[in-house]
C-alpha cells in the first residue's frame, strides 16, 4: 500500500512537470518570436544578418527556462531574472529572456509550499494566518514589478505577463489535484483499513465461537463421564454382586443379559466421551499451551496454519510429538530459540521442532535409525517417530552446529 502512494505520488509530480515543459516550450516560441518581431529590422536588413546577438539572446531564453526547471529554487530563479534584468540594460534584446525568468520565479517550489499551507488554514477554516505575511511572495511581487518596468519600453510586459499567469495556473491547478489525490488517498486508506478492522472482527468472533463450542462439549463430556458413567459404574458393579448371591437359575441368564446390556451401554458412553473430549480439543491451543513451559528460558515462535479439520489420532500424535520434542529442548538444549511450527499443505502436515542451540552432528531418518534408539538412551526421539508411523508419517532428525530439528511429515487421508 505504501508504495502505491509513493508511485502516486511519482506519477502525480511527473505529470506537473509535463505541465511545466508545456507551458515553457509555449513560452520559448513566444519570447523567440517577440525577439524577431521588436529587434527584427535594422536598416533594411533581418536581425540574423544585422544583429550578432541574436543567438546568444535565444540561448539565454533556452538556459532561463531550463536552469529553473532543473533548480526550481527561489533564489536561483531571482538570481537568473535579475541577471537577465542587468544584461538587457547593456543588450536590448536579452529583455526577452525575462518571461522566462518570471515564469521559473512563479513556479518554483517556494509558491508551492505557500499554496499548499493557504489551502489548508483554508480548509481548517483558521484565519490567523494571511497569505500576504509571507516575506517571499512580497519579494517575488518586486521582482516582478522590476520585470514589469524593464520590459515596458519593448512590449515584452505582454509576455511577462502571460508568463505570471501560465506559471500561477500551474501550480494552482497542480497544487488543487495534489490536495484532491491525497483526500482520495486517506479515504482509499482508511477503507482498507476498515476492511482489515472488520476482517479481524469476523476472524474473533469465529474464534470466540468455536471456543464457546469447545468449552460446551468439554463440559458435556465432563457431564457424562462424572454422572452418567458413575452412575452405570454403579450399576455393573450391582449387577454383579447380585449375580454372586443369586440362587436361582432361571434368573441367572436374566441377569448376565442386563449385565451385558449395561457394560455396552457403559462402552459406548466411554467411546463417545473421549471422542467428544477430543473433537474439543483446539490444535492450535494445545501447541500454545504445551509451549508455555520453554517460555521461562527460551525465546519461543509458535506458527500454526491450519484451514482444514484434523483427524483426532493425527491431532493426539501432533500435541504428543510437540510434548516429546519440548521435554527434549527442555532436558539437553543449550540454546536461546525455539520454533514450534505446523503447516497444512495440500496433501500432509509438517510439523517443525526446533532450536538453535549446538549439538552433536546426527542425522535420522531410516527406520533402522530409530531402532537403535530404543532403549533409556534416546526414548524422546523413539518415541516421536512411533508417533509419526501410528499415523502413516514420517520422521527427519538432524542436528550439529547450527541446532537441531526434528521434522516429521504426516499424509492426508483420502
């Protein structure tokens, strides 16, 4: 967005400038054609053949009009007209270089910034600051009149003129679309900017709402379990104690039906208790909270993306694989970062554990590797690929001088 507005801003002053040639190029051809129009004719003959300054008076416009392009600085463009005031006193012809002079004089940066600040105490509506107290524009308002007074005897007054008029235009009407762009801008801005408040408002409230809803089947899970499942815990234990005291056969399969009916019934509430605990269980979270215990010593960055849902075996072996990797940071890193990472691509899970701390230089990622881990010596490690390959993944481990990073890739299911 910020470069957008600096290449604005580019464009905007590249097309001033096109503006400015325009209005010299126009004004180079008219001081061209007063020079030979005034000082055309002497005794008959045209100003090439009877006047040797007639070059050095063209040249002297062109250099007016591009030395106050170039500078565009006040003090250049008095310096230039008032050089080109002292020459015509000795050369004549050089009084048509002034319009040139009084152009550049009236278009240079200084009148910029004296308009810009009138259009905004302009639009604040505060009087407390006039136009008229700017020592500059008073000091352009004499040269101008010394312009006007050198140029009188000649008719070059018409041009000059002409000049203070094209040069205002210009810089109004720049200054004036200036303004308008940069209001368009803030509104452009500001309408990103509410589009971006109103995108993370959506993305919270989603949040707030799957929360609310993880919360509620955590609590119903708690529910079943504490209530429901003590109570037809009670019931099993009942039923077979009346089994036991019970003498009468012809109750006894009575009895093992109602048995087996309960210890079903208590198998599927278990079932669908843990898959309700589970399905509660935010991924992301899990990872935050797991890396809660590194925070203390190490500098953490936790990166979750995430768009699709996770299988709960694939999300149990995630936060266990995260468990065993911290606990190994914890127990033998001797370094400062930590980066806890999952990433969604289109056909598997990457999950990342890594620090920057030094270790020695190993590398596994066989399956024979890992079995050689097997043991008191290296049980974490074990331990994280045996939860990478109950879920169809697999495991990289690499370490030396630059860290060590465990890697394991886990696939989609169709």
């Amino acid at each position: 967005m910020r470069n957008d507005f600096l290449n604005m801003s580019v464009l905007r002053y590249n097309g001033c400038m096109v503006y400015r040639l325009i209005d010299k190029v126009i004004l180079a051809g008219l001081s061209v054609a007063a020079l030979f129009l005034l000082f055309g004719k002497a005794d008959g003959r045209s100003i090439i053949q009877s006047n040797e300054f007639t070059i050095a008076c063209v040249l002297a416009i062109v250099i007016a009009l591009l030395a106050t392009e170039v500078f565009r600085n006040q003090y250049v463009s008095a310096g230039v007209l008032i050089l080109a005031g002292v020459l015509s006193y000795f050369v004549p012809e050089t009084v048509t270089a002034v319009p040139a002079c009084v152009y550049g004089l009236f278009s240079d940066s200084r009148i910029e910034e004296i308009l810009t600040k009138w259009h905004n105490r302009k639009n604040e509506s505060k009087d407390d600051w006039e136009i008229t107290s700017e020592k500059a524009l008073w000091l352009k308002v004499l040269l101008l009149i010394g312009a006007c007074v050198i140029s009188a005897r000649s008719y070059v007054i018409l041009l000059v003129i002409a000049a203070l008029l094209m040069a205002v235009k210009t810089v109004y009407m720049h200054r004036v679309e200036v303004i308008l762009t940069e209001k368009y801008d803030n509104v452009r801005y500001d309408a990103q900017q509410s589009k971006r408040l109103r995108e993370e408002i959506s993305q919270n409230t989603d949040m707030q709402i799957r929360n609310a809803t993880l919360q509620e089947r955590n609590r119903i899970a708690r529910e079943i379990h504490d209530n429901v499942g003590h109570q037809l815990t009670r019931a099993v234990v009942q039923l077979q104690a009346i089994s036991v005291i019970n003498t009468d056969e012809k109750m006894k399969p009575y009895l093992e039906s109602v048995s087996s009916t309960v210890n079903e019934a208590m198998t599927n509430i278990r079932r669908s208790v843990h898959e309700l605990h589970d399905d509660s269980i935010d991924l992301s979270i899990g990872i935050h909270e797991i890396a809660s215990v590194l925070k203390v010593r190490f500098d953490v960055t936790v990166s979750t993306s995430i768009e699709s849902p996770v299988p709960n075996d694939v999300k149990n072996a995630i936060l266990g694989i995260f468990k065993e990797g911290v606990t190994n940071i914890a127990k033998h890193s001797n370094g400062s970062k930590v980066r806890l990472e999952v990433v969604e691509n289109v056909t598997f899970w990457r999950v990342l554990v890594s620090d920057n701390g030094k270790s020695p230089k190993v590398e596994y990622s066989r399956p024979s590797d890992f079995t050689a881990l097997e043991g008191e010596h290296g049980i974490g490690l074990y331990n994280i690929n045996s939860r990478a390959v109950s879920v169809g993944g697999r495991t990289s481990i690499q370490g030396g001088n630059d860290g060590f990073h465990i890697t394991v890739t886990i696939p989609k299911r169709a």
